[in-house]
C-alpha cells in the first residue's frame, strides 16, 4: 500500500502504535498532568501527548485526502494537542479532550488549506517553505507554543520581510510549472534562471513575480480565467482536466484546449509589456 495511504509504513508506524496502547485518562488526572505540563514538566507534556494521541488520528484520517500523507497530518494534529496543553484551563470544568479538539482540527486544517493553495511552486521556493514548517514545529514543540513570525526568522537566519515573502507566495494560486505553448514542451518555471544559484533577494523578486502573474489572470475573459484557474488547480502532468472542463462548461475538448492556448499566449504577451519581460522572454 502507498505510503499516503496508512502510516503503518511510515517512520512513525512504530512510535503511534506504541502510544496508542496509552491508557485514557480521567479527568483528575488531567488536571493534575496539564498543571504539570503548563509548570514546565516534559514528562506530564510527553502523557498527555500519549494519552491523546488516538484523538489526533481520529482527527487526521477525517481530513485525509491523496494530496497530504496521513503522518503529515498527524504531525500538524500533534502541534495542536501541544498547542491545547499550553492553554487549557482545568478549572472551567470541560474535558481536555474536548478542549484539545479545536486546536487539533485547527492545526490540521491550517495545513490542509496551505497544501490546497500551493500549487506545483518551483523547487527552491518550496524547499524554503519546508524549512519554514520545520522551523515552526520544532519551536512549537520546543516551547509548547505557536511561535511568533519573529522567532521563525531568527531561528532561519533570515528577515521577517522575506518570511512574509516566502509564505505569501506560497499562498498563492500561479504555478510557474505549467505548461506553455502549443506543443506544451516548456514551462513558465523553466523560462526563469537557473534556480540553483538563487539567493533569498531573487526568490523574493521571483514571489512578486508570481503576484504580476496573478493579477493577469484577471485580464482574461471569464472563460479564459475559468478554464486557466482549473488547469492550475487540477494540473496533474495530464489532460484529463480538459474532459472534465468539457462536460462543465458544454463545450468540445477541442474548444477547451483552444481556450488555453488562447489564455497562455495572453498571459505571456501581458507579461512581456511589464517588468516580467526579463525572466518570461
């Protein structure tokens, strides 16, 4: 079975089992652990973390979809739970289940929504967002809180102007690995320099660039932009979005792909008037 599929073939296969075997804890026991935890003991932290554990996977396999493998997602649920014990309050009378469910569904989601906007981002930047995530997670389990962008940057060696760079781009809905051109033999991504010689100045350029790209996008019939956004969307190394476009929009397959080609040479004869022309021509 695929590794996305389960994590009984993942590195954490062995560390989950053994703590799902974690006995349930009663209320009492909560309290005096989260007290604990809060009072800086990491060996309250680790058996609340333990106890729950089965609640974060509950939660996980809820958001599961082929994008994102289920031991990425129970990474993000565990950054909540960590997240819920830095912030319970034992003496308003709820469950820390209860409690730490929010934060779990929370983190997750938070992951989910930032996979379903990146789409297909070239190589060196998201290599530089998976250093940002790991930087995140390790302070969050390092502090027992969310940290600040502040402290990501500090902890990366970097500016809190080229962190907000980096996570904006990442938000955004342009890939620069489409495909261009009738015979489709080249990419927007392929016609930017070399990309390993960049340094954090270019990366930043190249994130405005995506922006310009972006706001062209608007510049296009309603059709174009539909049939453009889908493809980015969708864009899976095939053209089967053109079918389904097909059936969506009641037009021929044909027609769909005339669209595209259309919108694309739009796209590029729009980036060639503005400063993109150096990195596009």
């Amino acid at each position: 079975m695929h590794r996305h599929h389960t994590v009984q073939d993942s590195s954490l296969a062995t560390y989950l089992n053994r703590l799902t075997q974690a006995p349930l804890l009663s209320a009492e026991e909560e309290k005096e652990l989260t007290v604990a935890a809060q009072n800086g003991s990491a060996d309250a932290k680790e058996r609340l973390i333990e106890s729950n554990i089965r609640l974060v996977i509950n939660i996980a396999k809820s958001y599961y979809s082929r994008s994102i493998p289920l031991e990425d997602l129970i990474q993000e649920g565990i950054i909540g739970l960590i997240t819920a014990i830095s912030r319970f309050d034992p003496n308003k009378g709820f469950r820390f289940s209860t409690y730490a469910t929010h934060w779990i569904k929370q983190s997750i989601g938070r992951a989910v929504d930032c996979k379903a906007k990146t789409i297909r981002l070239p190589s060196h930047i998201s290599q530089a967002l998976r250093r940002v995530e790991k930087a995140r997670t390790d302070l969050t389990q390092a502090n027992g809180e969310e940290p600040t962008p502040e402290q990501i940057a500090r902890e990366l060696g970097m500016t809190v102007k080229k962190l907000n760079s980096l996570v904006q781009a990442s938000q955004d809905l342009i890939s620069l690995d489409i495909r261009v051109g009738d015979g489709e033999s080249s990419t927007l991504g392929s016609l930017l320099p070399d990309s390993a010689a960049r340094n954090p100045e270019s990366i930043i350029l190249e994130s405005e660039i995506i922006e310009e790209l972006h706001e062209f996008l608007n510049l296009l019939t309603d059709r174009e932009r539909r049939v453009v956004t889908y493809r980015l969307r969708n864009d899976d190394g095939t053209t089967s979005f053109r079918d389904e476009l097909s059936q969506e929009l009641k037009i021929t397959r044909e027609r769909v792909r005339q669209i595209e080609i259309q919108a694309i040479k739009k796209l590029r004869t729009l980036a060639s008037r503005r400063k993109t022309r150096e990195f596009l021509s």
